[in-house]
C-alpha cells in the first residue's frame, strides 16, 4: 500500500522533450524531478499499461546491485497542476531527480575510438558491468533491441551523461542508464512476463565493447550475493492499478527464477550474454 509520496507544485516551460509519452521536469517542494506518465489507454503518449510499475521496481532493483540508475518515486500531479501543460497527466506517476547533461547516443557506423575515450572518461565508469548486470537480469529492452518491432535499434539509446559541478569552474560527467519501462522484455506485459527466463540479452553497442567477461564477474557476483528478500520488497509500496497483486507475485518469480538462473549460466559471446545450458559458475 503507497502511503505518501512528493506532489508536484509546478510544471515550468520547457522545450519538448524525447520519448513518445511525453515526459517533463516538474517543481516539487524539495527538488525537480523527471516526471514520467501513466497515461490511460487509448491516450495520445500511452506506453504501456506496465511502464510506471516497471520503472519503479527495475530502479530499486538498480540500488541493490550499484547499477548506474537514479532511483524512482512514486510522484502525484493535481489537476490543477497538470492544467499547466498540455502534455501533463493528473494522478499518480514515476519521478526521478531531473539532471543536466545530455543523452548518449552512439551510432556503430561512426569511429568508435572517440566514444571510447569520452566513456572511459567518465567519473563512474566502473559501473558499467553493473549497468550490464542490470539491463541482462531484467531483460530491458528499448536501450538495444526496439521494443516496438523487436528489430536492433540503429543507436544506443535510453542512457544520459549527467554534469554537475563539483567545486566552482570543475565538471563532473557521470553515467547513468534511463527508461526502464521496458523491463521483463516489455512494458505491456499481461498477467506475467512472456519472455523465457532464459532469454538471451542483447547488449547496446558501447556497453558489448567496452565491457569484458572478466569485468562482469564481480559484477554477477554481486547479484548472486543480493537476499531475495531484499529483491521482494522492491515490489511493494506501489499505486496498486499500475500492476495487479497477482501480476505483481507473478513478475516477481520470473525475477527470481532469471536471477538464480543468469548468475549460474551467464556467457558473454559477443553482443550478447547467453545462457550455458548446465552451471558454470558455482554460485547464485
């Protein structure tokens, strides 16, 4: 049961962002946030019935094993406020803190020898592994793979390079991986996810190059470490019509199941990482 969350006060001008549901940074009391929509079907900017539910529990699942993604809060927009724009949606959303940055986008056609030194550059690359970790558990799509035809996107998209100033005239540039609507392969799914929990993950094109088998072990390590326990609970505390109870018990268990399985059985072979069909790693 949600029992409180933070209430947008005021949604600033801004330009249109990216993304087809229309999201926008809107004014809180404490900071600004990155507010995502749970719009009705049918509604110009709906994606998907799942997508707030999957946004928020693939976030606090991020926490768990140090991935390079913000944590998500469940948000509410009055109507009054929502009034202030017309992309706004009153009711109960995701949020995240806004950032200033901007996003990465990387296309395999153009010299990858600049993005690389760009990427190695950033203060927290050592998270990519975990980034890895993330997106192959929960099988999140739209950052490889668009979830819309099932064909391998052109670019790398849904990740941010966020820049903040640690002292005065000093940038900071920091990794961070966005839209995880689309996790458990979809952000529509019915009453449990259709993917296999044995399902291959193809892996965006910066993260496959730059990310070695080696690097993933602790990385994994790390997710077979974690209490199930712990991983349940990031399922609770959410507005109930976002996902079913019995949708939710359901999500869950495939989230287990792939865990259990992805730390015994998991290869990097390319762009991907497979599964082994026997254990070959002797924990998880």
């Amino acid at each position: 049961m949600l029992v409180r969350c933070p209430t947008a006060r005021h949604i600033p001008p801004q330009p249109r962002m990216d993304g087809t549901s229309g999201p926008l940074i809107c004014e809180f009391d404490d900071y600004p946030r990155f507010v995502r929509w749970n719009r009705p079907p049918g509604t110009d900017g709906f994606h998907g019935r799942k997508s707030c539910f999957n946004e928020l529990v693939s976030s606090r699942l991020a926490q768990l094993i140090y991935a390079p993604a913000l944590p998500a809060e469940v948000v509410y927009v009055s109507e009054a406020v929502a009034r202030e724009h017309k992309r706004a949606v009153s009711g109960l959303h995701t949020g995240t803190r806004a950032m200033a940055g901007e996003d990465l986008r990387l296309e395999r056609e153009s010299d990858f020898t600049p993005i690389r030194q760009r990427l190695d550059a950033l203060s927290n690359r050592d998270s990519f592994p975990a980034a890895v970790v993330l997106l192959s558990w929960l099988l999140i799509t739209e950052h490889a793979v668009n979830p819309v035809n099932g064909g391998a996107c052109r670019t790398d998209q849904s990740f941010f390079i966020e820049t903040f100033s640690v002292v005065p005239d000093r940038e900071q540039k920091v990794y961070r991986v966005t839209d995880l609507e689309c996790a458990f392969g979809e952000n529509d799914w019915p009453e449990r996810p259709m993917h296999r929990v044995d399902e291959a993950y193809e892996l965006p094109f910066h993260l496959a190059d730059l990310v070695t088998e080696e690097e993933l072990v602790p990385a994994f390590r790390r997710l077979s470490a974690v209490d199930e326990r712990e991983i349940a609970s990031c399922f609770d505390d959410y507005p109930e019509e976002w996902c079913p109870r019995d949708h939710r018990d359901l999500a869950l268990e495939w989230t287990l199941e792939r865990k259990r399985l992805i730390c015994k059985r998991w290869k990097k072979r390319d762009r991907h990482i497979t599964f082994a069909d026997r254990d070959i790693h002797g924990w998880g």
